[in-house]
C-alpha cells in the first residue's frame, strides 16, 4: 500500500465521496489523503509495537492482564512515541501531496468550508505558478516556502517525541 | 474477566497449616505441538515452604513451573494433559479462566521486566488491574517493604522502574507480584541475570516471603536451591525415545536430596558428573 500513487487515492475519493455527495468538499480531500497516510502510519505502529520486549508483555500477562488489557495499559503507552512519530511523520508527508487534491477538495478562493472545494498549499502552488502574473508567482514560491517551513517543523516535533522513550 | 470462583478471600487455604500441599502440579504430558516436553511429574507444593526445581538445562523444569499458573496457554501448539490442583479445582478445567489463575498465582520472571512507568505504578499495577479500592499507597509501601526496596527507593517512587539497576528492579518485580497477595509466587531463576550481591540479597528476600507466601523457585544453581529451597524436585532428561524429554527423578526435603538421594541419577548430577 505504501506504494500507491497518490492521485489514484484522489481517484478513489473522487468516485466514493465527490460523486456521492455531489460536490468537491474538504471531506472528500481529507479522506483521499487520510488513505495515502494509512500504510505508513500502520508501518510505524507496527514496528513501534514490535520494539515493545516480549519479556514486558510476559509481566503483563504474568500479573493477570487479559490480552487486550496489556495491550491498553502496558504495550501502547511505550510503544506511543513511535507511533506518535509515524503519524506526524504522515501529515507531512500529506501536506504536501497535490494530485489527490485535484479531484476532490479542489481549490477555492475563499474561507475554509468543509462541504464546499477549499484551498490548499499545494494546489495553491501548483495553481499560482501557472499564472502570468508576477504577483502570483511570488505568492507561489512564498506558499512552497511555508509549506517546506511547516514540513521541518512535523519533522522536529517527530523527532522530539521519538526520542523521548524508555525502553 | 473475573468469572473464575478462585478469588473467593475466605478459601479454605487460609486454614491450611504450613506444610500442607496448597497446589498439586500434576504433569503427566506436557507437549508443544508434537514435541513431548515434560512427562510424569508430579510435584506437590507445600504452604509456606519454598519448593525448588533442579536439573540440567532443557528438562522442563521452567516448563511445569509456567504451567501451574497458565502462562504456557500463549504458546503455540502447547498441551497440558493432568491436573493441577488448587483450591480443590483443577486450574486446567474448561470452566477456571486463566486470567485469575494468573492474578492469584504470582510470577517473577527470569529477567527483571518492570513496566516503563514509575516504581509507584509497577506496584500498583496489580491492585488497579484487580480494582482494589482501599488505600493503594499503603499497599504499595508494604510491598516494596516485604520485597527490601523500600528504603532504597522511597523516596523516589516517581522515577521510571527501569531506571533502578538489576537487582533493585528484580526485587521491583517481587513487590509488584507481592503486592496483590497471590497465595503462591512462582519464581522462574530469578537470580540468573543478577550479580552474586544481587542474588544474595533476593535470596535472602525468599527467605522472609514464605513466612507469609508459598513460593515455587526454578534454579539452574545447585547451591541455590541448598540454601534457600525445603522442597527440591529434582528434573533430568529422557533421550531414550528419539526426543528431549524432562521428567521428574526424583522429589524430596532438600537435606534428604542432597545427602541421600535416592535415585542413582541424582547422585551423579549432585557430584557434578553431568549438567
């Protein structure tokens, strides 16, 4: 899955929830991107969960936990810096994907509105930067420079969170 | 969860005078899918004594310790045929829920494995999981007493439970399986990871808990379980029929065992002629 094109979850979306819904909404580009995120934030967890040692586990089961409630109360509180770190990781790498956006949040000029096609830095880039005028060029390679800024900034954060663990 | 009848508090075992059998292990087959791992053993563990399990590596003796409380149900493949007797049930019948065979058999495990929160929470672990209600941070300062840490760490029941060194977060580990009051606590070579200060000081440790706890100790050291064992059951290997398979020799009062034992395998394993 984590190969997947990205404008083929555009695709998806566009068929399951613009065709139903009958409009271009921010939903419809949520969820497009919400499914390019899922195989790596499921990877990170995975992993995370792994790195979680048996012998932990063993305690958990030896002290009378059913399964699920070592899973609640032993496994994920140590394994939640990684898992943390994978869906930050994940935002980032959503904010900047345009092609699933194309068909189904779209564009707008105006507010945010989640029933209604709403703007995005990166269609806003790809859209500015086919203009011919200067002024919206510039505000192109100005929304590329925030985009790169908020991008470092999820990756800092991933980091800060990932390191703090105990195991 | 808590279906199972063996938390009931005023369970005859609490009229048993020390020395009587409080849980009858009773292994006649123990397999891992075609893999038959222990066979006949039948070991009876007595109140407020301590029972030690000898013998050379692979025999089983971990193997039947972990099944008296069940932990061997997450293995793959594993099969207990025979009974193990507690409370008057049998703790491998359809009806008993390993879950609280696991919450009134105790286990320390043979590396230390506290949780990763803090020392006041691995000890609490147990009473919040049970949903004890009374005062919790009583309960814990007696544990961590009745395992010798608490004046090492009182004043420090914030930190991280990994944090301690080994040994503190071996007696770590005795406190929270303490703190619950399981009636029997099984030890599984609870030293092997431990420096020899280490482990002098949890043996010293096993010593007081079965003034109060029936305690079950798995040693790979021969002089371990002299020193701190009453009961030693005494494990060897059968290659005989093609595979490893342990089975008890021999069980007796340690002093008997070790200076008389009966069977002319234990004699040769306690000179030292195999391990």
């Amino acid at each position: 899955m984590t190969g997947l094109p990205s404008i083929l979850a555009g695709v998806f979306a566009y068929a399951a929830v613009v065709l139903t819904m009958g409009s271009y909404s921010a939903w419809a580009g949520g969820i497009a991107l919400s499914l390019l995120m899922i195989p790596v934030v499921m990877l990170t967890a995975e992993e995370a969960i792994k790195m979680v040692p048996q012998a932990m586990k063993d305690a958990a089961l030896g002290m009378g936990c059913t399964p699920s409630q070592s899973m609640v109360k032993v496994v994920l509180p140590v394994a939640m810096p990684g898992i943390i770190t994978g869906v930050v990781l994940a935002v980032a790498r959503a904010a900047g994907e345009t092609a699933p956006l194309l068909f189904t949040a779209l564009f707008s000029e105006y507010w945010l509105q989640v029933n209604h096609p709403t703007a995005s830095l990166a269609v806003l880039i790809y859209n500015y930067s086919g203009m011919p005028f200067e002024n919206q060029i510039e505000l192109a390679w100005t929304a590329s420079l925030v985009l790169v800024l908020m991008v470092l900034v999820l990756n800092i954060v991933s980091r800060i969170i990932g390191r703090r663990k105990h195991v | 969860m808590d279906t199972a009848p063996l938390a009931t508090s005023d369970a005859p075992i609490d009229d048993m005078a020390p020395g009587d059998v409080v849980l009858d292990c009773q292994a006649d087959q123990i397999h891992y899918g075609d893999f038959l791992a222990v066979r006949d053993s039948h070991v009876p563990i007595r109140k407020n004594q301590i029972t030690g399990f000898i013998g050379p590596s692979g025999c089983g003796k971990s193997t039947v310790l972990k099944s008296i409380n069940r932990m061997n149900d997450l293995i793959r493949g594993f099969r207990f045929n025979g009974q193990v007797h507690f409370h008057g049930m049998d703790i491998y019948d359809k009806k008993v829920d390993p879950v609280s065979v696991r919450r009134n058999i105790g286990m320390v495990f043979q590396q230390p494995n506290p949780f990763s929160m803090s020392i006041y929470e691995n000890v609490a672990f147990g009473l919040r999981l049970n949903r004890f209600r009374g005062n919790i941070a009583k309960k814990v300062e007696k544990a961590l007493r009745g395992a010798a840490l608490w004046d090492e760490v009182k004043n420090k029941l914030k930190n991280n439970g990994l944090s301690l060194s080994g040994g503190q977060q071996q007696r770590l580990c005795i406190a929270r399986a303490i703190a619950t009051e399981p009636q029997v606590l099984l030890m599984d070579e609870p030293c092997s990871a431990l420096d020899p200060i280490a482990t002098r000081q949890i043996e010293e440790l096993m010593v007081q808990l079965k003034e109060r706890y029936t305690v079950a100790i798995v040693t790979h050291n021969m002089q371990q379980a002299q020193r701190v064992a009453d009961q030693t059951a005494f494990f060897a290997v059968d290659i005989s029929k093609g595979g490893r398979t342990g089975y008890l020799v021999e069980m007796a009062p340690t002093a008997h065992l070790f200076e008389n034992p009966k069977q002319k395998l234990t004699k040769e394993y306690l000179q030292g002629e195999f391990s």
